[in-house]
C-alpha cells in the first residue's frame, strides 16, 4: 500500500453515511474523519489496483515487488527502465529461460548491449551402437556483451545474474567490451 498522501479525499466519507442525528455531533464527525483520513489510501490503492499490476504504470518502489511475484531476482542496481521492461517481457523470458536466446535476451535487457553467447552444447552420442559416450568435459557457457561504455555495468553483478539463469553445474564466464 502506498504512504499516506496529505489531503487525499476519501471517496467514501464515514461521518456522510451515518444518521442524520450524528451529523452536527463534532466528537463524531471528528473521530469518522480520522478514519477517513486513515482508509483514503487503502482505497485509492484499491481503485488503482490494475495500474500496480502493470510495470509500466505502477510506483517505482513497487515494481521490484512485481519482479518477485514473477520469479525475477532483482538487484537494486539495475535501473528502474530496466527492471520495468524485464518484468515486462518476464513471459517471454521464462518461455525461453535455459536457451541461449532466453540467457541473451535477458543480459540484453539488463545492460542494452549486444549479447553474443556460446555453450559447451548438451548432446553427445557415439557413431557406434553400444560403444561407450566420449567425455565431452564440464558443461560452460560464455557471454560476452558490447557496451559503448563498459564502465556502466557491474560485472560482478552481471555474473551473479547469469550464474542464477543457468543450471547449478554449468561454468560461467561474462566478458563486457566496449565496442
């Protein structure tokens, strides 16, 4: 719920709805205005419940709540542009989390740079039936991402992102050029 805002009318006036034989009471009318002054933001918030289910409309402070509500780990680092378009687009990105579009789409959203990613792949087989599987080696993936000024992302916590969108086993590289 939103903080109080000074002077916010409550739509719904208690001292108005009573009967008429409290109506010029003072002690009344000042008690039910208190309440009013106390219940005018959970209305307001109740009447504009739609814009905080909305990243685009909702309060800034708010939309880290909807980033959790939509499995997002959020960094207070990332700018509030950024977090309303990766809860935006969070659809789309759980759609294709575990892929390497759904890794690079969700860096690109993060640092607005080019995202070129690779990964040791997930497949191995064996010419001959019954033979045994080659060792393919640790499973790793690496991103490397184009800023034209690599002095605006936090590496570290750019790593700390990719590291949770990728399984526990898989080693992580991040490399941020400018370009």
């Amino acid at each position: 719920m939103r903080a109080a805002v000074p002077g916010l009318p409550s739509p719904h006036p208690i001292g108005e709805q009573l009967p008429s034989v409290y109506a010029e009471d003072r002690f009344v009318q000042g008690f039910t205005g208190a309440l009013d002054e106390v219940l005018a933001p959970v209305f307001a918030t109740l009447d504009n419940f739609s814009g905080y289910l909305d990243p685009n409309l909702a309060p800034e402070d708010f939309v880290g709540w909807l980033a959790h509500w939509v499995a997002l780990r959020v960094d207070e680092g990332w700018s509030p542009v950024r977090l309303r378009e990766l809860v935006t687009r969070s659809v789309e990105l759980h759609r294709w989390r575990g892929t390497q579009r759904g890794l690079a789409e969700h860096v690109r959203l993060l640092t607005g740079g080019a995202v070129e990613v690779t990964d040791s792949g997930g497949v191995v087989a064996s010419p001959e039936p019954g033979a045994p599987l080659p060792d393919p080696g640790p499973p790793w993936v690496h991103v490397r991402v184009r800023v034209p000024d690599r002095s605006r992302i936090d590496e570290r916590r750019l790593t700390a992102t990719v590291v949770d969108a990728v399984p526990a086993h898989v080693r992580v590289t991040v490399e941020v050029v400018e370009g």
